[in-house]
C-alpha cells in the first residue's frame, strides 16, 4: 500500500543474597587450630562451596561486561548481552544468559522484548514478576524520554507526523493490536491519551459511544485515534473503514473534532493516515 506523500496539517479549534554455611567451631578457636584452612568451612555442606564458586564466577562475568559497558557502551555488545546486561541490575547470584536468549527467541528481536505484555514475559523460563516489572520500567523510561524530546512537555499534534512520534514508540513493536484515543484541546494540545481496548488484530472492540463519553468527560475538543497492525501491514480493513465512519459522525454530532485515524505498522514500516489519504473530511 502506498501512502500519500503531502502532510496535512491538524487545525486546531476556531480561535486558538545466599550465606554459606560454616563449621560450629569459633573463629578463634579456627584460627588457633593447628593445620587450620579456610576450605574447612565448607567440609560439612559441599553445595555451599559448590554455590560459592559459581557466585565467584558469574561475578567476575558481570564484572567483564561492565567494564566492557563503561568503556564503549553497547557498541561491541551482541543482543543477548545487552538483555543479560539488563538483567543482572534484577537477578542477583545467576548467569542470566539463558533467560537472556530465550528472550529473544520467544520475541525475536530487543523491541519485541520490550514490547511483550507482563504476563508472555513471565512464560520465559527464569523470568519472573520482578523481571518483567523491570523491563518495562526500561521501556517506560525511554518512550516517556522520546516523547519529550521530541514534542516537548505539552505536545501539541499538528499533523500525522506528529502522532508517529508522539505514539510510535510505544505502539509499533506491540504483539497484540491496542486502539489509542488522543484527547485535544481547543490548540490540539494534549490533554490525555488513553487506550481503549487491545486484543487480537481485527478483534479489538471499539465503540464510539464511549469514546465520546470521555471526550466530553475530559472538556475535550478534538480527538486523533490510532491502533497498530502486529502483522506490520498499513492498509486499513474493512472494519477500520467502518469504525472511522461511526467515530466521525459520532464526533460531528457533539460538535468535537475527529482530526485523524492512524494505522501504525511495525517499526520502521511506516502508517497509514486516513486523512492524509483523503478518507476523513
């Protein structure tokens, strides 16, 4: 599908760790005791002594991999190290390599990881509620720092461009298809952005009714609507045809303006704008 190459621009509104385990004996009394040697202390639990090497050992890797970090960053990393990297600040005392590659065999690539729900997360093996907490912490910080690089603190949407970058972070590597509302104001500043449903692609329910409601709820006078296509394919379908239709006459009737409807591909694959494409009048 080919997307129309002018940019048109929004108007806005009219007027504006484990302990190993030691002998009983006193240090003092150990210390005191002929032929007396610190392997001793792991005589009566071979396992502590066994877990104290493998702590040594995957110390002394993440010890590499942050020196390694320090002196270029993540320029000479592969994609698993710069998951394993992550995750070491979160699972003490293990090689986190494994869940590293699994990872990125489960989701295919790091912005997959990073866009996977909470739950698929935690079907990884070694990835439990505090991981998956923490990837998305990672992710949050970064979309929340894109997005006020690139439209400052009160973003104002004048075009589709702008919504790409205000939204495509955050929706062009997601697994399942979300529909997002953006609430304007009379400027086309943002009020809010909210998701009103996610699901699977071609199933995420959306209904009007309720979008207006919160327009209304929220003093909005103008409304941009975006979802993503996992499959990474632009071209509308039927029902995103028709869900624009009821949207926009939902909107003429109380008078909010309906600026847009965006389809966003996967990263990198570009999007569909209804109203760049002559769709929305």
């Amino acid at each position: 599908m080919s997307v129309s190459e002018k940019k048109t621009e929004y108007r806005p509104a009219h007027g504006v760790s484990e302990k190993l385990v030691s002998t009983d004996v006193p240090v003092q009394s150990q210390q005191s005791s002929p032929g007396f040697s610190p392997v001793s202390r792991f005589i009566r639990d071979p396992r502590a002594a066994e877990k104290a090497v493998k702590k040594a050992a995957h110390e002394g890797h993440r010890l590499r991999l942050r020196e390694r970090y320090d002196k270029s960053g993540f320029e000479a990393f592969a994609d698993h190290e710069v998951l394993e990297f992550a995750l070491t600040y979160i699972i003490p005392y293990s090689d986190v390599k494994p869940q590293a590659k699994a990872l990125l065999k489960r989701f295919g690539d790091i912005p997959g990881v990073f866009a996977a729900r909470r739950e698929n997360l935690m079907e990884v093996p070694g990835i439990g509620p505090a991981a998956a907490r923490f990837l998305h912490v990672l992710r949050e910080i970064a979309q929340i720092a894109l997005k006020k690089m690139t439209l400052g603190k009160n973003p104002v949407l004048k075009s589709a461009a702008d919504l790409v970058a205000y939204l495509g972070a955050e929706m062009s590597n997601l697994q399942e298809e979300q529909f997002r509302v953006v609430f304007l104001d009379h400027s086309n500043t943002v009020i809010k952005d909210e998701t009103l449903s996610h699901g699977i692609e071609e199933q995420t329910a959306v209904y009007p009714r309720k979008v207006m409601k919160r327009a209304l709820a929220l003093h909005a006078t103008g409304i941009i609507v975006a979802h993503n296509h996992p499959t990474g394919l632009t071209k509308p379908s039927k029902a995103d045809i028709e869900i624009t239709r009821a949207l926009a006459a939902a909107s003429a009737t109380l008078d909010i303006r309906f600026l847009d409807h965006l389809i966003l591909g996967r990263e990198g694959k570009g999007y569909f704008s209804f109203r760049e494409n002559d769709l929305l009048s």
